[in-house]
C-alpha cells in the first residue's frame, strides 16, 4: 500500500521560499490570453509585433516575439514555450529549453499585468540547479497564491448564487420543484425516503455536505442560477463565465475526493485496469489516505473531501504538478470574502 501511494503522491513535501528576482528577467510574458500586452517600455520582449514569425511547435502565427532566456533564435509562442517547460521538469526535474536544453529559471509574479499575473523567465543563476523539484513546486504556488485568494474572492462576488445560498439555503432552494430537490440530494449522495416537504429535504442536504457555505458550493459548481429555478442539470457544471478561474487561466472543476484520487493515479502513468483501479481507490478511503494537496494552504485533504483542480493539469510550468484547491479555502475566500493572508502565512 505505502509503495503505492509514493508512485502516485506527486505533491508537495516541504515549503521553501524565495522572493522574485530583483534583477532583470531576461524574459517575460503575460500568462493570460494568446496576446502579450506587455508595454513598450518593457524591453524584456522582443522589438514589437512580428506577424511573420511562427512558433517552431505550432506554426501559429506569433503575435508578440518572446526573447528566450538562452541562446536560441528560434520562435515559441507562449503556450508552447510553457508546455515544452512543464513537460521537462515533469521527466527530468528541471524546466529546459526544448531546443538547446538550457535551464530556464520560472517565477511568478502575481501583481502583473493589472493584477492577473505572470510568469517571469530567466537564465538559472548559480545554485538554483540545485534546488529541489518539490521547492520548485512549492516556490510557484507560493507566488501565485495571492492571485488564486483573488481569484477566489472574485469568483464569490460576481457568483449570482454562491453568497446568498450560503446566507439563506432555504430562501434559495424555495422555488425549486421537490423532485429537484431530491435529484440534488442523491447527487451529494444522500437519501431523499420519507422526505415529505421541502424544508426536510433541505435539512438533510445541509446535514449531507456539512453546512450552507458548502451546499452553495456543490450547487454553484452544478451550475444552479438564482434566475431560473429548473435548470438543474446534473453533472453539467458551471458556464464558462461562472467558473472559478485558476491562476494560470484555466477553469478550476469541483471534483470529489475519490475522482480527484483516480484522476491523480490514472496522470501518475500506472497502467491499471478499471476494476484494479476502483479496488485501489477502495483501499484509499478506508485507509483515510491524503494524497491530494491544496496548493493555496498545504493541507493534505481527506480523500472523501471535495476540491477543486484546474483544467489545465500539469501542463503549465506554473503548476507542474497539477493544481489544487480545498474545499475550505473555497469557503473562506469565495464565499466568506476573507481578506486575510492565511494561505501564504501557514507555509
Ligand atoms: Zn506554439
Ligand atoms: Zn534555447
Ligand atoms: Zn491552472
Ligand atoms: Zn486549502
């Protein structure tokens, strides 16, 4: 079981940190959107717009030229340059120059490009090779995390049901037909037998999922609107404008702890069959075993807790490793609205 569990658990171990560089990145390059919108004044791109250059991965057509932190004239765009890091630190531990091989040094600035961040790149200076792959990891979250405590936060003020749901359930739920409430409450798992009103359903949702700030959770990631109370698609998630944002653009899904824990076995590359795996998966919830880390307050999560985990997996140098975030951060920032710094002070 324990040799197991070390194969799969690809997650953080201990926190290190270090400040952005003070000195200048040789190269930098807004995360977000396919066009950098770096001013003119910052001469860490390359001279203006160069429409007639192609990414030598895609061949797309490259809007703003990115000067490499190595001695490579070849042309990336963004997406590709991040993927190509993230899949070399992902085998070898270090994030590498797809051409030349050079090690290319990543920092996160999350103050960047009007506060959505940005991934800064350089040459690695001496002694940064040996730093260890998981302060690597941790080192990014760490940077990023008080973008994803906005992100949350943002997500939480604009969510037309999040915050009034979690401050009056029974108000939210009123309109909607009985037999959708049932629906919602075999979906968490529960059992609606000999419910008769709504306010008794409505008692064991809260009971099922442990609390108000919890259940607007669950019904805002099933993408349940204030404005129109049958819609209730099961399993349909959030639109696209409603998604919680990670930071490194991507949409973050609410995942139980158990298909967080298959996801995480299944990208660990174990060639398991599907009844293996389920037996495995099994093992893990009776054994209580964490192997899912949130990245924004290094709580190592039960596996019968619901997180949310970026789309965009480990294909970004940002979070190699892939991104996590737990249900209670969820609710502190999102639906609470805290202002603290609790997640970066706890590292
Ligand atoms: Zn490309
Ligand atoms: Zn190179
Ligand atoms: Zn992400
Ligand atoms: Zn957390």
């Amino acid at each position: 079981m324990e040799s197991f569990l070390t194969v799969v658990q690809c997650r953080r171990d201990a926190a290190a940190s270090r400040p952005l560089p003070t000195d200048d990145a040789l190269a930098t390059l807004e995360l977000h959107g396919a066009v950098c919108q770096i001013g003119a004044e910052d001469n860490q791109l390359g001279s203006g717009t160069s429409h007639d250059e192609e990414c030598v991965i895609c061949f797309d057509a490259i809007a703003e030229r990115l000067v490499l932190p190595c001695e490579c004239r070849v042309s990336y765009c963004l997406g590709c340059w991040d993927r190509a890091l993230a899949a070399s630190f992902n085998s070898s531990g270090r994030a590498r120059c797809p051409t030349c091989r050079t090690p290319v040094r990543v920092n996160f600035d999350p103050e960047a490009a009007g506060g959505r961040g940005r991934l800064v790149f350089s040459a690695e200076n001496e002694g940064d090779e040996s730093e260890e792959r998981s302060d690597v990891v941790n080192r990014l979250a760490e940077q990023a995390a008080p973008l994803m405590t906005r992100l949350l936060r943002l997500h939480g003020e604009t969510h037309p049901l999040l915050r009034p749901m979690a401050r009056d359930p029974a108000g939210s739920l009123a309109s909607r037909p009985v037999s959708h409430l049932k629906a919602l409450l075999q979906h968490v798992g529960g059992d609606p037998a000999g419910c008769v009103v709504k306010a008794d359903i409505i008692d064991r949702l809260l009971l099922r999922v442990g609390g108000a700030p919890q259940l607007a959770a669950e019904c805002a990631a099933l993408g349940l609107r204030p404005d129109s109370p049958d819609i209730l698609e099961l399993g349909g998630g959030s639109t696209n404008s409603l998604c919680l944002r990670c930071v490194c653009g991507g949409n973050m899904k609410r995942l139980s702890g158990r298909a967080r824990c298959r996801q995480l076995i299944s990208g660990s590359g174990q060639q398991l069959e599907p009844q293996v795996l389920e037996f495995w998966l099994d093992q893990l919830m009776r054994a209580g075993s964490r192997m899912v880390v949130c990245d924004l307050c290094d709580e190592h999560l039960s596996p019968d807790a619901p997180v949310y985990t970026c789309g965009n997996e480990d294909s970004t140098i940002l979070h190699p490793t892939t991104y996590d975030c737990c249900e209670s951060c969820y609710v502190r920032y999102a639906v609470e609205g805290r202002e603290d710094n609790l997640a970066t002070a706890r590292r």
